[in-house]
C-alpha cells in the first residue's frame, strides 16, 4: 500500500514539475519573441528646469526639524 502512494506522489511531482517548466520556457519563448518583433520605443525623459522659486528652502527645514526631533 505505501509503495503506491509513493508512486503516485512521485508521478505528482514529475507531472508539477514538468508543468512548471513548460511554462517558464514557453514565458521565455513569448518574452523574446514580443521584445525582438515588438521592440519598447525609448522615450527621453524630460528635463525639469529648477525655477527661482522653488521650496528647497521649505525641505531644507522640514529635514532640520525632523533630525533635530530624533
């Protein structure tokens, strides 16, 4: 009786197992495929311009407040 069980939780395993990695190199495939025939188009960043009024002043003594509180 035990050696059936230990047959079928073996035969479990192999069919989870075989399962996980059919799908991790069918996701591969698919990742590769997508990103060499649907190539993501790279987009430059604005640039944020600092301006003369802008609050570092109001971090500066907001960082001040809380270090001094610690």
């Amino acid at each position: 009786m035990i050696d059936v069980g230990l047959i079928i939780m073996a035969v479990g395993m192999l069919v989870v197992f075989a399962f996980l990695a059919i799908m991790v190199f069918s996701m591969r495939f698919m990742s590769s495929f997508i990103l060499k025939f649907f190539p993501e188009k790279e987009e430059p960043l604005p640039v944020r311009a600092r301006t003369a009024g802008s609050n570092d002043a109001e971090v500066a003594v907001a960082i001040a407040a809380a270090y001094t509180l610690n």
